[in-house]
C-alpha cells in the first residue's frame, strides 16, 4: 500500500458515507459535492477563493510587451490625396462604424486575455436567437459584425467601451486583414500569371492552355499543389505594415496609403503592425477615452508628420 495523502482519504471518506448513507432507498439519486476544509489541505493553508477581476477604463501606460486590441472597419473605397510636398498618395478610405466592446475574455473564466468588438447596427429580427441572447447577457447594442483580438492583461477594457479612430495614430503602420475578391473559376493564365502557349501556328484553340502537367513513366503524376486552373480569390488576407495617412475623428474615416484587400463595402480588421512597430510613446493606452465635455463634430482632421524638409529638394 502506498502513502495517500489527506486530500485523498478526506475524499474517500466522504464518497463512502454518501455511498453507505439511508440505505433503505438505494435509488434515490445523491450529489457528490466535493468541499475540502482547512484541514485536509497538506500544508493546512486555507482555500484561496479567487475575487472577481475589477477592469476600468483608464488611460495607462504601454509597455513594449503590451498587446492593444484592434478595430473592425468597413472599406469605403480607393481615392488619392496629395500631401503638402505635392506627391500623389493612393489611398483606401476605412470606415470604423461604431465600435465597442462586447465582450471581454478573462484567464479566470476562458483561460485568455481577449476583447470581443462589436461594429455597426443590427436588427434583432435579422440575428439569430443566441446572438440576440450574447447582447442581451452582456448589456450591449446589437451589433452587426463581431471580431475577437487578444489582448494583454493591462490592456482590457470594460465592456461598452467605444473605440474610434483615434485609437490609431497618423503616421504609425497597421496591419489590415480582410476577405480578398471572389474571381470564381478562372484559369492558370488569371489565376497564376502563366504566359499561355504560342500565338502563332501550331497552337490550335489551346492559347490560353497551361500546358503540360505531368511526366512520363517516372513518377507518372501529377505532383500536389501543381498551379492549374481553380477557384481564384475569396481568401483571407493580410496587408502588412501599411501607413496611416491621415484621419478624421469627426466621422471616423481614415486614409491609408495602398490597397486593401477585400471588396467595397466590406469588413477588415485592423490592428497595430508587428513587423514595424509604432512608437509605444504616441499610442492611446489601451484605448483613446473621450472627455465628457468633447464635441467630436468640430474636430479637425489629423494628417501624419512628413518632416520639415522636401524630399523633391533633397533628391536633387
């Protein structure tokens, strides 16, 4: 027989008198309830009984292992602005809709640091009854498009917090993810770049053809992940490091220079860069909180900082 411990013989003992207790109904049911006292502990320290995580909306201090959540957006569009040197920047204009935080996601309960953000509006007849019943239990609007970032510890916010976009500083990179444009079934000349077969004699009905596939006897396949012709598009994406422009915090529009991926009108999700990291001195930690006493609508637009000296004069 081996040394058991306490904690073991306490629940032993107490599955043998719930076993051998009123034995005169043998099949009424009983519930096994395990509860240790202090003194079945090895060490006999007392049950810490973990207290409720307290999460407030205040501004705090980013460190350089600090996560921020991101922001959901709607693509508007690709437009071109001029900056004041007169170079052309090509830009996508992102609509952050109204954000907030729907939920928040705790290592106590899911095991994980994590803010749930919800965007945009919803009729409670166009959702689902468990969507509906998720708002209802956190207390929040329904929402339209739901997204999870994880977070760190010292960046959680309460939930119904709004985020906008000045949650992003002009200047910084983002990384913007988003579902690509559906091609349907295209072949490897769209899909893949092929060049096609010849244009000249000898190439009957088969320009457009991806040629050869295979081999001879050996190996007499077709290897995998061979580039033929197939669906093309409607994948998930990510740009990486693109550069905010410029924003406009009065109606939550924000420019920023490239493509997105994604079709107008639809969703991507943004979030600070990880290659390029933003200067952690500049970010709103965790988040940009209004003052009570803001009026949004009177906010200028904030461009990034392109220096004092023109880079035209300089290249000469």
């Amino acid at each position: 027989m081996y040394n058991m411990s306490p904690l073991s013989r306490g629940l032993i003992n107490r599955l043998q008198h719930l076993l051998t207790s009123n034995p005169r109904t043998p099949s009424a049911p009983f519930i096994l309830v395990r509860s240790f006292s202090t003194e079945s502990l090895i060490d006999g320290s007392e049950i810490q009984v973990p207290q409720s995580r307290i999460i407030e909306a205040k501004s705090g201090v980013m460190t350089p292992n600090s996560k921020r959540t991101g922001v959901i957006a709607v693509k508007c569009g690709m437009s071109a602005l001029w900056d004041k040197w007169g170079a052309r920047i090509p830009t996508t204009v992102l609509w952050v809709d109204d954000n907030i935080v729907s939920q928040v996601k705790t290592v106590e309960k899911e095991g994980f640091f994590a803010l749930q953000i919800g965007c945009g509006q919803k009729k409670e007849k166009h959702l689902t009854k468990p969507e509906v019943g998720h708002f209802r239990a956190q207390g929040v609007e329904l929402k339209r498009k739901l997204k999870e970032f994880p977070v760190t510890e010292d960046a959680l916010l309460p939930v119904g917090t709004s985020i906008g976009v000045r949650h992003f500083v002009p200047g910084q990179y983002v990384d913007i993810t988003g579902i690509t444009k559906g091609k349907g079934f295209q072949g490897g000349m769209k899909r893949w770049g092929f060049k096609g077969m010849p244009a000249s004699h000898g190439a009957s009905l088969s320009h457009r053809s991806i040629g050869s596939t295979g081999q001879r006897d050996t190996p007499g396949k077709v290897f995998k992940g061979k580039k033929m012709p197939g669906r093309m598009g409607g994948q998930q994406r990510t740009l990486k490091n693109a550069w905010l422009y410029k924003i406009d915090p009065a109606r939550n529009l924000m420019w920023v220079k490239g493509q997105v991926p994604g079709a107008q009108g639809n969703f991507v999700f943004i979030k600070d860069s990880i290659y390029r990291k933003p200067d952690i001195s500049l970010l709103p930690f965790p988040t940009y909180l209004v003052p009570e006493d803001e009026d949004t609508t009177t906010l200028e637009p904030l461009i990034a900082d392109l220096g004092e000296e023109d880079p035209f004069m300089m290249a000469d």
